[in-house]
C-alpha cells in the first residue's frame, strides 16, 4: 500500500522544518526563501506504536519492522496559486496526488522570518490556502458539469452525477471545502476520477515557538476556534525542537533532550498517529522469531484482502487466518498460550480484521 500526505501551508510556516524531523530516508532544504521547496520531497516515517514493542518483548525476534508512511513535503502556496501564481498549479497538482493533507499554520512571532501576508493571522492564512483549494475544484468541477450535461438528458447515471456536481458547485461558491458537504461513499465515487482537493482529510498543525509548545498560544487557540465546525484536529507544536529532536542519533540523548523539555515523547509521535488514524488506516501483525511486523490495511478489509498486503498469492489462495487479539496475545505472553485457552481463532473470508490483531494466513500457491 502507498498512502501519503502532503505538507502544505504559506510559504516559510515551517513546513520543510516539520518534513525534516519526520523524514528518515529525505531531507528537505528549510530556508528562509519564498520558494526553496520546488520539486516536491518525499521520505517515508515510521508509524510509532507500542504494540510492537511489547510483541517483541514477548516473541524476541530477529528484527521488528514497523510500518511506514510517505510524506511529502509540498512548496508553499500563495494567493493567487488557483491561477498560477507562485508555480501555483504545479504545486497544487502534488497536493491532488496525496491522500491526505497536514496543514502547517504559523503561530509564533519571529522578525527574522519572512511573512508577506502581515501580522500573524492562524485563521486567515487557512483561510487563504482554503479559498485557493476551492476554487480550483470549483474549475474542475465546473469543467465535468459541462460534459456531463448533455448525457445527463439520456443516461440516468450521468443524471445522478451532475446533481453531486451541482451540489458541489454550490457548497464550493459558498467558501466551503466538499469535505464538509457530507457526500455518501456511493456519491464520491462518482466523482473519484476528479480527485477533489477539498474533499482531502485535513490535520492541522500550530506551529508555536518553544515557550508555548505545551499550553499553546494565543494563535493556536484561534486556529482551534477556526476550525472547530469542521470537527478537524489541531496538533499544537514547535517544529523547530522537533527537528532537533530527530537530529539526534543516540537514544539516550534524545531522552535527556526530551526531558529538559519536561517531553515524554516527541510530539512528531502524535502527529504520526494521527495522520494514519485520518487515512482510516488500521494496523495488523505478524509475530514469529524471524520477525515482529506490523502491516497497513485500510478500516473495513477482509481477512483475504489484509493477506494480500504480504503478497497477492496470499490473497489468491487464501483459506483461512488464524487470529489472536492483541490483548490475549498479551495477556497469555504467546500463541501456544493463547491457544491451549482458546483464544486463538479460525476465521474465513468473511473476517473483517481488527486493529491489532496478531495474524498467520493458510493459502494454497
């Protein structure tokens, strides 16, 4: 599976420095410099989760391989970018790619660091990386009614499709992103092929200078007032520390860099937890002295479809799964454990897996 999110924002909110600490295999140039991200970066970051850890403490394997997201480190957006402005439609063209966005918002003060767009403003900032968003769904919604139009008179699929369209069109030329017009799974594929930007999952994060990363500020709490009727979720952190953070090597020094900090954990930890939590992502295992891996499905699969993400044979020649519960799995401190109690079970193809399930498929090749 490949699922990214991009980073987006203004330019110089510190998107590339947020890119930086999250990143293990790329590093994005942070600079003080409207457009120093031109090509988008990608890396991949492992999704944190303790699960693994204490599988592992039980198993001792060879190795633990934890999964992984991409991230991509997207320039910044400016007004005006709907119409080309600032390399706009290249950089809105990487935005369409990804399957969900986390959005970087100033919220610190700092004289040093360019800002075009006045005093620091959380709101309106989202708001102008919002109305570019929208209107460039606006253009290519407008563009489909167009087609679709004439088969509409004719085909009665088409008809359905230009009125999601016409609600589209209407929500969008009232300022708000489709995300929130609360189509059904059945109304958003009809449009799939148009890869909406508004209709992206969003997480926001406040970007505060190092004195408010615990309580927050004043321009994290009317970012959080902002966004509240979308019922989206605001990270409050310093980027800046965060990179610090990532930049050491040692383990040890990390933790007394987190603890001067009075950190328990880097907060890149729940800004990861999150951004998979909000691509409706689901984590299954595999336990066995080579290894302790921990594998991505999407909220809802089948057992033959959360095989297949090891290998499509898995999937092709699927019979059954044997499944343990991370928690009995725990609880009893092995598989011949949890199987002489019972806890270990047989299920077919019908099983939809729950997160942290401990997993071993049967398949015929």
């Amino acid at each position: 599976m490949s699922l990214k999110a991009g980073i987006v924002g203004l330019p110089n909110v510190g998107k590339s420095t947020l890119f930086n600490a999250v990143s293990i295999s790329a590093k994005a140039q942070a600079s003080n410099y409207r457009f120093c991200t031109i090509e988008p970066n990608t890396g991949l970051v492992d999704v944190p989760d303790e699960r693994m850890n204490k599988l592992a403490e039980l198993v001792k394997p060879d190795r633990i391989v934890p999964t992984q997201l991409e991230i991509v480190d997207i320039a910044g957006l400016v007004k005006g970018a709907s119409k080309g402005e600032g390399l706009g439609n290249k950089f809105l063209g990487n935005i369409r790619e990804v399957d969900a966005i986390i959005h970087v918002i100033r919220c610190f003060e700092d004289e040093n660091v360019l800002r075009d767009e006045g005093a620091i403003n959380p709101v309106g900032d989202k708001e102008i990386i919002d109305t570019e968003l929208q209107l460039k769904d606006l253009e290519s919604v407008e563009k489909k009614m167009q087609r679709t139009e004439k088969m509409a008179k004719t085909d009665p699929k088409a008809k359905v499709e230009l009125e999601v369209l016409q609600r589209c069109k209407t929500h969008l030329d009232a300022g708000k992103s489709v995300r929130t017009l609360g189509l059904s799974k059945e109304e958003k594929l009809l449009i799939a092929d148009l890869c909406l930007l508004t209709d992206k999952s969003v997480l926001y994060v406040a970007n505060v200078d190092e004195a408010s990363m615990h309580t927050g500020n004043k321009f994290s709490e009317a970012l959080k007032a902002g966004v509240a009727e979308e019922g989206a979720e605001v990270i409050v952190m310093c980027n800046n520390i965060e990179a610090q953070i990532a930049e050491l090597d040692n383990p040890d020094d990390k933790q007394m860099f987190m603890e001067e900090y009075n950190m328990t954990e880097p907060a890149l930890n729940r800004l990861i937890k999150t951004t998979y939590k909000l691509l409706q992502l689901d984590t299954y295992f595999t336990a066995g002295v080579q290894e302790v891996r921990a594998w991505t499905i999407h909220k809802g699969w089948k057992a033959p479809q959360a095989a297949g993400v090891i290998h499509t044979d898995f999937e092709k020649g699927f019979i059954k799964a044997e499944v343990i519960s991370y928690e009995d799995y725990v609880k009893y401190g092995s598989e011949s454990a949890a199987r002489e109690v019972g806890k270990l079970r047989i299920e077919g193809k019908e099983y939809l897996v729950q997160d942290g399930d401990v997993m071993h498929f049967r398949f015929n090749v």
